[in-house]
C-alpha cells in the first residue's frame, strides 16, 4: 500500500494475525494505531504461529488491551485470555460509545476501568501530574506493554487539561517482569530504548523508576517500574529524522546481574578481557553490578555508545541447563556469546540493533517527512520489523520503500484523526 491511502469505512480493519512474524508484536502495534487514531482494528488468528496452546491472548497482552480499551472508552469482543480473536473499537473519552453493540461485545467493568483511567494527583489545589498502574499477575515484559501504549502516550494529547494553559506529567507504573526470558529488559530500555527515543527523536525525557525486579527464571517474581513522561504540546509534530552514520565506537556500558560477587566479578574480568581485546581504546563503563538472588538468574548487557550518540545493545539472559557447568564456565559462556553477538551487531555498520529496528517504526510512520533508520549493510530487516511496517501500512496507510525509508504522515498530538480520514465517529 503506498503512502496517504485510507479505507473511508466505518468497517474494522482486518489484521490476520499469522502474517510475517505471526506473535505478539503485531497485536501490540495494531492497538497503539487503533487508540491513537480511533480507526477498529479486527485481530484474528492472534499469535497464530506460536505453537499449540501458547497462541491467542496471553494475560500479560491484556494487561495492555484493558489499559488502552479503558483509555479511549473502547467497546471490544474477545477480550479474554485464549482468545484468537479481537475487535478494538476506540473512542474518545467523551464520546457515548460506551454501551455495547452486541451481545458478545465487551463493555468494561468499574473494576476494569480503574485500571485504565487517569488519577489526577493535586498540591496546594494545582494539578501536578496524572498518573496509572497497569497490573499483571505474571511476570509478562514490563517493556512490551510499554511498546503497546507509548505512542498513545505521547501522541494522544492525555497531558491536556481542560481549563488549564499548562500540560501535566504522566506518570504509569507498570508491574510484570523486568528481566524476562526472550524479552528486552529493563537494563535496556534504560540504557538503549530511552536515550535513542530522547536524543534521535527529540522526545522529552522518559524517566525510568525501577522498584522491584520482576524475573520469569529462578522463583517468579512480579516487579514494578515506574515511568515519568514530559508531555508532548498540543498539535507538536514530530520532527523526519535520518539515523545515518554511526561514527566510531567510543565506550561499552556493562550491566551484570548474577547471585554472588564472585560469578559477577568473573564475568566482569571475561568481558573486560574480550572487549580491550576487540579495541584497546575503549572506554568500558559499569553502569549496573547487581546481585541476582538465584544461582539460576544470570544477565548480561553490553551496550555499544558510538561518537555520534547511537547505542548498539545485545544481551543475554541465561535460559540453558547449569548443571555440571562451574561458575567460571557459566561466566565464559555468558560472556562470550554476548560478546559475539555484539561485535556481529557492529560489522554491520548499522545506527541500530536488531531490536531497536522494529520500534521505530511507529515513530517513522507518525513523523512529518521521510524518516529513515540505516540499519546497517548486508543486512535484510528483521522479521518483526517487517510485521511492525506491514501494521503500519495496513492501518495508516504510511508508505515504506525498499530500504525502510518512511513518509511520515505529520501526526499532530491531539489530532482527530477520523477528519483527516473523512470519517465522522460512530455514535
């Protein structure tokens, strides 16, 4: 679909939910579209290509689909653990569109909607900020139903007061796991995701409040995070930009989180060893040493800074079988795979890391312009980055050519997106 094509009908929009990478992903980004534009999306076959039992809605995703649901007065079927099948249709808050249009049709409970809606927090009768919790009973990623609400976060114009010249801060706490099997952690959203958002795309600065860790390997346990979000004015678009020219490796931040201070020293010598034996200039950095809390909690990042600002990052949380293995074994493995993937990460030249790739794509596809992201040479990209541009076409109607240049559509925070389209909203 090239770019500025709309669908003029009222109809949801169609997402089969085993095209391309066929997981969470595209369920995610289908949301974030649909609440800040107000356009019904239909999911079906949702997460179609994971296998047997582990396919349809998983509670961590609904965590996500309430708050955005309860967040724009959205009326949904299928909003239930399991199910393969989902129609979110958003409205604005003040719109009556709450009462439902069917008998299968979801209308949130007042249980829910505490979930989802803003408390306005005073001092001295002053507004001083609107904030959330988003709740999970597991220790689903903190950083996928972060990926899930941002832009309507940012982009949604939820700072605004009526009756107030000035914009609050939003603050949202969310609790789920923070160092998550397959999942990016809470090290790397700190130290890759929000600098890259703040410095590259000209976003205020997200403050990130880790209040307890949340793991899915040892003995489960939910953690918490909050983050503090500047506001965005009213009809701010955001600014095309270009990730090109990398520029030179300048320092390595290392996090590590293992149980005692010798398997972290350990690592900490392995990693040094290999990094001034990749470039003997570096500057090496040790932003996070952390005890674990079990022997089976083993965690490394390395994130690359480079002299013109971009960060490069690979980790690993260890997910194999420990037994037999000594602590200096564990460590060298650990370390040396970590290493590996970074130093594959750089010879591609690219401003990015594999999972930095697919997140940009809403910021590309909402921007005002051509915005590029050069993700390095001899590289396709990613799976699910090419999931995250067919969302985005699919929805928006925002065009991507063969190399993942984007034309923006100028989003404007606040905009009603239904008058662009020429659609008036259902009543």
């Amino acid at each position: 679909m090239s770019g500025q094509e709309f669908s003029t009908s009222p109809t949801p929009i169609h997402l089969d939910g085993t095209t391309l990478e066929g997981g969470g992903q595209l369920l995610r980004l289908a949301l974030s579209l649909s609440s800040l534009t107000q356009i019904p999306i239909q999911v079906t076959d949702i997460r179609g290509k994971r296998p047997g039992k582990v396919s349809g809605l998983k509670a961590s995703h609904l965590a996500g689909v309430k708050w955005l649901a309860n967040a724009t007065a959205a009326t949904t079927e299928g909003m239930e653990v399991k199910s393969r099948q989902l129609v979110f249709r958003p409205s604005s808050i003040e719109a009556e569109t709450k009462i439902a249009r069917g008998q299968n049709e979801h209308v949130a409970t007042k249980e829910e909607e505490m979930e989802g809606v803003w408390e306005d927090i005073f001092d001295d009768g002053q507004m001083i900020r609107r904030q959330s919790r988003i709740p999970m009973s597991s220790p689903g990623s903190i950083l996928l139903v972060l990926q899930a609400i941002l832009p309507y976060l940012l982009f949604s114009n939820c700072s605004h007061i009526e009756g107030q010249n000035t914009l609050v801060p939003l603050r949202v706490t969310i609790e789920g796991g923070t160092n998550v099997s397959s999942s990016p952690s809470i090290e790397y959203i700190s130290q890759v995701l929000l600098p890259i958002l703040s410095q590259k795309l000209s976003i205020p600065p997200i403050i990130a409040n880790l209040h307890k860790r949340g793991w899915s390997t040892g003995t489960i346990e939910i953690g918490s995070v909050t983050f503090d979000i500047e506001p965005l004015p009213h009809a701010y678009v955001l600014p095309t930009f270009s990730f090109r020219d990398r520029g030179e490796l300048a320092k390595v931040h290392v996090s590590i989180l293992a149980p005692e201070a010798t398997a972290r020293s350990c690592i900490r010598d392995k990693v040094t060893a290999q990094l001034l034996a990749y470039n003997p200039d570096i500057e090496i950095l040790f932003p996070v040493d952390e005890k674990s809390g079990s022997e089976k909690r083993l965690y490394l990042l390395l994130v690359a800074e480079t002299s013109n600002g971009y960060r490069i990052g690979r980790d690993w949380l260890f997910d194999e079988k420990t037994r037999g293995l000594s602590t200096e074994k564990l460590c060298e493995k650990l370390a040396s795979k970590v290493m590996k993937d970074l130093k594959k990460e750089m010879r591609h030249g690219g401003c990015v890391d594999e999972y930095m790739q697919d997140q940009l794509v809403v910021f590309q596809a909402l921007a005002g312009g051509k915005a590029e992201v050069d993700c390095g040479i001899d590289r396709e990209a990613t799976l699910h980055t090419k999931t995250a541009r067919w969302v985005a076409e699919r929805v928006l109607g925002a065009g991507f050519d063969e190399v993942g240049r984007c034309q923006g559509l100028g989003y404007a925070v606040g905009e009603d997106f239904q008058k662009r389209r020429g659609i008036p909203l259902e009543s």
